[in-house]
C-alpha cells in the first residue's frame, strides 16, 4: 500500500507539469478541456496506470514452477567404468589393471597383467541422471570421477558402460570422449592447474536403453507436491485449480500435497488435465526471512520482513599494536662490561568510534532497507545488528545463517 501511494503521488508530479490550473479549467497547451472532463480523463489514467503497477508487482508463480505431479521424478543411474588413453597420469595400482584384463578375457582376449601400464588406464564411477519419461534411444549427459590415485583424465576415453538404476536393471549404456574443462601440468619445479582433471563430462554421452516404470495418478486422482511445504500456498492453489476446474475437484491434503479428483471429460485426456493445471497462477506466500552468509558478508532480506520500533548505538573498537625493535649501544666512556642490546619498543593505538542512538523501524521492504542504510555500517556489521535485532525479539522474521 506505500509503494501504491508513492506511486500515486509520483503520477501526480509528473501530471501537474503537464497540465496547468486556473479557477475554471484544467489548460493542456494549446486545446482547452473542460474541468469535469479533465478531471475524469486524470482520474482515469491514474487508476490504469495503478491497476499496472499492482498487478506488476504481485508474486504470481505458474503451479509448474513451484511443484510436482506424483509419478514425475528423476532417477539417479551409476555405474563402474574404465577411462583408457591416458598421458602417464592414469591410476597407479593394480585395481585398473585387473579391470583392464577382465574386460579383455570376456572379449575372448588372454593378456598377462604385467604387460599393461596402469598409468594409461583410470577406474572411475559414472553417473547419470535419468529424466522422467526417458524412452529407449534418447541421449542424457553423464559425469565421471575418478576413485584411484590418477592424476589426471584429460584426453581419455570412458569405455562401453553400463549404467544400473537402484533395483540393479541395466537403464543406459555410456561411452565417449571425456571433457574436463580444464588442465593440469606440472615440471620439475613447478606445476599449474585449472578445475579438477579428475572429474569430467561426457555431454550426450549415455544412451537410454530401458523404459523406467512409471504410474500417472491412482485412475480416479492425481496429487500434487509443492516443492516448499507451506499452508497458505497449499490452500491457494487448491483454490485456483477448482476456480479453473470448475468445480470442487482440489483438496490441500496437507502444506505439501494436493488431491485432484480427475473431472470425467479428462479421463481419457490426462495429458491436457495436467497442461492446463501447470499453466495456471498461483500467488505463492513466502515466509519473512533474513539469510545470512558469514563467510562472503552476503546479507539476503525477504519481502515480508518487518522490523519493531528500535534504537541501534553500533560502534567499532580498533585496537593497533605496533613492535619496533631499538638497538641501545653503549656511550663512549661506557665501562668495559657495558654491552650493545636489543630494547623492543611497543605502540598500542586504540580508537573507538563515538556511536548515537538511532531510531529503527520498518513495515516495507524499502523501509526496512532505509534505517538499515541509515546506520552507514558495513555488511559484517550489518549480520551483527541483525543477529542482536533477533536476540531483542525486534526481528520479526527467520534469522538463517549459512
């Protein structure tokens, strides 16, 4: 409602520099309007532009986007492999070795485990992350990273692999070229490094063998998760999906979970149920909270934070201690026993920056920002007023520190 009437106020400036008052009229240079008619067209203009302002600041978010049908999930996939064409900076042991001469006898092919360089081959663990929906032929990336001592798989190959899902089936096959983003090379007195060389990428690297079982809803009913468990978001989309239904077919089970009994037109049309629910706005209600991060000084303040009637002194305490070292020599007729020593001299500096009480206070977002940039404090300043706000209880909102 304050940022409304500021808005107001600033249409109103703009307007009157545009629009001249004398007794009788309102002067638009150079036609002449009516008072009556010059105040309706105002009037008018200001409730449109308004209606705009309010309705671009809503936090409307499409249901899509802040939840979940039951049944639509990604799966995770991993696998054993083997990273071959490696410089010198494969695994050391014996581990890859063996795995090297396994996959060769069931080739049909006997080698003898010494005539292999290890260092050429590296063992790494592959996963994936299945879609939902994933049919047979179609292309998911991968990641690789290495579980020996290899220095490095840049330039490396990952061997045909397959990839198992959590209840041992097969679900993808992945091989290819290894990229890893990066490098690592190192001389004799020296090295340089980029990212991690052992951990790369393989874009379009598996191939979607197998069908993930998958079930849409019980027949009669679907439910919807929301990705943040919350009551209020809960009930309102339930409100918006029987607005858009039609009828009394959404019931919030609980914060997190929808029930939607599936309208007899959309029996045999699943698909377009589920679009049109996905497609429709939904004001999401966010809870105040003030995120903290100690260690880069990044303060994040929510929309519905509000802060009590207050009075902040905040002041810093620098305390400087400096060691200077003198050399004392002995005087010219100095004893023979006098002797040239070392005398430290220490400096202590304190400086305490004198701090006056100052009224804060905020209802709004920008008023909450004002008094805090009000107190001129730096960021890490900032996360100890806040945490002090908190303590005294004039902190309405969740404190997080990350």
């Amino acid at each position: 409602m304050a940022f409304l009437n500021i808005e107001i106020e600033r249409i109103r400036k703009v307007l009157n520099k545009h629009i001249v008052k004398d007794d009788s009229f309102y002067l638009c240079a150079p036609d002449v309007i009516d008072n009556s008619v010059s105040r309706i067209s105002v009037l008018i203009m200001v409730l449109m532009l308004c209606m705009l302002l309010v309705s671009g600041t809503a936090s409307a978010e499409r249901i899509k986007d802040i939840s979940n049908f039951e049944g639509v999930r990604e799966n995770q996939l991993m696998g054993y492999g083997l990273i071959v064409g490696l410089d010198g900076t494969g695994d050391k042991g014996q581990a890859a070795v063996q795995s090297t001469v396994n996959m060769l006898k069931r080739m049909g092919l006997t080698v003898n485990p010494g005539d292999l360089s290890s260092k050429s081959v590296a063992s790494v663990v592959v996963t994936a992350t299945l879609p939902p929906f994933a049919k047979p032929g179609m292309k998911i990336d991968l990641l690789v990273s290495t579980i020996g001592d290899a220095k490095s798989i840049q330039g490396g190959t990952l061997l045909l692999t397959p990839l198992k899902g959590p209840d041992g089936k097969v679900y993808g096959l992945a091989q290819g070229p290894v990229s890893i983003g990066g490098f690592a090379v190192q001389g004799a007195g020296d090295s340089s490094q980029k990212n991690h060389p052992t951990a790369g990428k393989i874009p379009s690297g598996v191939t979607i063998e197998r069908e993930p079982l998958f079930v849409l809803g019980s027949g009669e009913s679907i439910r919807l998760f929301l990705r943040k468990a919350d009551f209020v978001t809960a009930t309102e989309v339930a409100t918006k999906i029987n607005s858009g239904l039609e009828g009394a077919y959404a019931v919030a089970v609980d914060p997190s979970s929808i029930n939607i009994t599936i309208p007899d037109k959309y029996h045999s049309s699943l698909v377009a149920l589920i679009s049109k629910i996905e497609l429709m706005d939904v004001t999401v209600d966010m809870p105040a909270k003030v995120v903290i991060n100690e260690r880069t000084g990044t303060i994040v303040i929510g929309d519905n934070v509000m802060i009590a009637s207050v009075a902040i002194a905040h002041g810093s305490l620098a305390i400087q201690i400096k060691e200077e070292p003198i050399v004392s020599q002995p005087s010219p007729f100095a004893p023979e026993s006098a002797q040239t020593v070392t005398v430290p001299r220490t400096g202590i500096v304190v400086e305490e920056q004198e701090a006056s009480l100052i009224p804060v206070s905020g209802v709004t977002l920008g008023e909450v920002v004002r008094a805090l940039n009000a107190l001129g404090v730096t960021p890490r300043d900032l996360i100890s007023i806040l945490q002090a706000l908190k303590t005294a209880g004039a902190l309405n909102a969740e404190l997080e520190i990350i």
